[in-house]
C-alpha cells in the first residue's frame, strides 16, 4: 500500500488535480486523502470553484504594439466608409462625361428609343442595325461599368448584416 | 379607446384621402410646369375623359366622370376632376398596394431580412447609396449592350431584372414604413400585410405630391432597387465568393 500523503504535498498537487494532469495512481492518492482531511477538501472546493480558477489564471501581458495594432486594424474600416461616398465623384464624373458625348439626355434617349425599335425589329425578323460607337465612349461605359460594380462592393461590404446572418454566426 | 382600436383603418383612410387630394392638385397644375408624375399618373386620365373615343366607351360607359369636372378656383389652374383623381388612384394606388405585397407575400423570408437590414444604421442611407449607383450601373450595362448585335436582346431582361429588384425593395420599404409608424405612432398589433399597405399608400403619397412627388418616388424606387440587391434579394447569406474558392 503507498504511503498517505501529506497536507502540504497533496496542495500542491491539488491544481494538477483538479485539472486532470496527475497520473491514476497519484489522483487516487489525493483523492483518498481529501476524504480524511477537511482542510485539504476545503482548499479543493476553492480550486474547482470557476471564479478562483479564473482569478488564478494569469493574463499575458500585452504587445509593446498592441494600441497601435487595434489603431492600425480600426482605420480601414474609417477609409472603407470615406471610399464608399468619395466613388460617387468619379462615377458622376463619367456618367456627366457620357451625357456630354451622347449630347445630353437627348441622346441617351435615342440610344434607348433605338434599342427599343430595334428589339421590335428582332421581334418582327428582321436584323437590327448595330450603331457604331466611338472607342472612347465605350471606354467612358466600361470605366463607369467598372467603378459602379467595385462601388457596389463595397457598399455590400459596409451594409449592416441581418439578424438572421448574425444568429446563424 | 375606440379611436385606438381602430387606429389602423383610419390611417389608411387618411391616407387615402391624402393621395386623392394630392392627385386632384396635380390635375389642376396639369403640365403647367414639368410635373411628371402628374402626365404619368394623372393627367392622361382628366384629358382621355374628354375624348369620345370607341376605347373610351367600352371602359367607361356610365362616363360619370364628365358630369364632374368642376372649374379651379384660382385663376390659371387648370379644372378641378375629383373623379379622374379618384380614378388614377383606385389604378394606380390599388397597383402599387398589390405589387407591394405580393412580393411580401411570396418571398416573407426573405423580406423580413431586407427590413431587418433596412432598419439597422446606416441601412437606407447604404440602400440608397446602392440604388444611385445601380442606376449607373444598369445605364452604363444596357448603353454597352445596345452597341452590340448578340446581346440586344438581353437589354429587356437586364431591364426586368431590375424592375422586379425595385419592386420587392419597394415592397420592403413599405413594410418598414409600416413598422416605423406602428412604434412611432404607438399603433395597436395589427397583420404586418396591413402595416405594408399602410406603408404602400404612404409611399403612393409621396409619389403623388406635385413637383417633388417624381423626386420622392425616384428616390424610393432606387433605395428600393439598392436594398434588393445588397440582400441578395433578402437571402439570409448575402453576397459571398466561399462557394467559389475551393
């Protein structure tokens, strides 16, 4: 039979313990003597109680870097939302542009009566005429097309998530 | 206590009432000054009344409607057409109600996700934000297509695709109309469809104001058309690439 273990032994073991790291033969050991000594069986309700444990537990000591990581991860999220609203310029820019190259909105009203003739024409049989267009407007559409979409992104991205989304994470 | 409990019918009434004026007002401004709304909604009505056509007698054989129309009392508007405003919005107002909540009705889901998203800050400022710029994006996407011959035929279905979008937003928009006056006005519990037909009829007031009603509805359109797309059509995932990258 192994010897009973003594008071000052079984407490510090008793953190090992109560955390699972001794082997079976040493776990029983301390088990056998909580059971005689209500001074050990009193240090050990205190080990297992969760705020002691939590108390117990030492906080890492922080980065030299960390207020200026929490700065540096904080700030995109700022530019993100300046970006979002500043892109509008731009688009404006190139939709002002277009309207100009296309003669205002007269024009961009006979693009759209002519796409509408032409699609009755496609509907009747008949082929329809394909204008022709300068390369500078279509990289004027392009452009536009370009921005708007990574615009669009990004206003995705800044949009606040539902309820649902959240509970699901 | 009464008034309370039926809180909701005479908001809708009043807000009925509220559209009827304010198309009766566009009538007699007519297209005094570029009022759009009022030639879209209402003023086809007040001047195809006066036309002795075959298709006006097979859609208005009673022609009530001539016996009441009454002169403006302030000099240079023009005549004051209660049936015609009453018309436009029994059309109109009924069409909008009914688009409205049919997209509640057939996608409830997903329409709760967009309100949700509408709700929270700052969602219809970034819902209108997005309406703008899908805007630019839809012209810059048809003006392109219409340059080409293979995909001309695309344009409608572009163009559907973002009616419908504007549409379901909205319908989204009106339910949130709804809710807000539910806890703003401290409104009994009441079906969330009548809260959206509420919110619908509010949304038709807008559009129907004189001048600024063609501004309002473009604005609600877009934030509509800009909610729609940043839910994904009020998909509870949203928009993810994950699928993509395997």
């Amino acid at each position: 039979m192994d010897n009973p273990l003594a008071c000052a032994r079984v407490r510090v073991l008793l953190e090992p313990f109560v955390d699972g790291d001794l082997d079976a033969n040493v776990a029983e050991q301390v088990r056998r003597h909580l059971v005689t000594c209500a001074e050990c069986r009193r240090q050990h309700d205190q080990a297992i109680s969760l705020p002691f444990r939590l108390k117990a537990l030492s906080s890492p000591a922080p980065r030299a870097s960390f207020a200026q990581d929490v700065m540096r991860a904080v700030a995109p999220a700022r530019s993100m939302d300046r970006q979002v609203w500043t892109l509008l310029a731009p688009e404006a820019l190139l939709a002002g542009f277009i309207l100009w190259y296309l003669s205002g909105l007269e024009g961009l009203s006979s693009i759209a009566s002519g796409t509408f003739n032409d699609l009755l024409g496609l509907a009747g049989g008949s082929l329809p005429s394909v204008p022709p267009v300068d390369v500078v407007l279509v990289i004027a559409l392009i452009a536009l097309t370009c921005i708007a979409g990574y615009h669009l992104s990004l206003l995705i991205r800044v949009a606040p998530t539902s309820l649902q989304s959240r509970r699901h994470a | 206590m009464m008034l309370r409990r039926y809180s909701w019918p005479v908001l809708a009434g009043v807000l009925a009432a509220l559209g009827i004026v304010l198309e009766l007002v566009d009538i007699a401004v007519g297209d005094r000054w570029p009022n759009p709304m009022a030639q879209v909604i209402t003023a086809p009505y007040s001047t195809a009344s006066h036309r002795l056509t075959t298709q006006t007698l097979r859609f208005d054989r009673t022609r009530v409607g001539e016996r009441l129309i009454f002169e403006s009392p302030i000099v240079g508007f023009g005549p004051v057409d209660p049936y015609a405003a009453i018309r436009a919005f029994l059309t109109n107002g009924a069409g909008l109600v009914l688009l409205a909540l049919a997209g509640l009705i057939v996608f409830p889901k997903r329409a709760r996700n967009a309100v949700e998203r509408l709700e929270a800050i700052p969602g219809p400022a970034i819902a209108f934000g997005a309406g703008l710029v899908l805007v630019l994006l839809t012209l810059g996407v048809v003006t392109l297509l219409r340059f080409t011959l293979l995909f001309l035929a695309v344009v409608p279905l572009v163009l559907a695709v973002v009616l419908v979008a504007a549409l379901f937003g909205v319908g989204c928009i009106s339910l949130a109309i709804g809710r807000l006056l539910h806890d703003r006005l401290h409104l009994p519990e009441v079906h969330p469809l009548i809260a959206a037909l509420v919110g619908a009829l509010v949304v038709f007031d807008l559009a129907v104001i004189p001048y600024a009603g063609v501004v309002a509805f473009a604005a609600i359109a877009m934030a509509g058309l800009g909610l729609t797309v940043i839910t994904r059509f009020g998909s509870a995932g949203g928009w993810s690439f994950v699928d993509l990258d395997w």
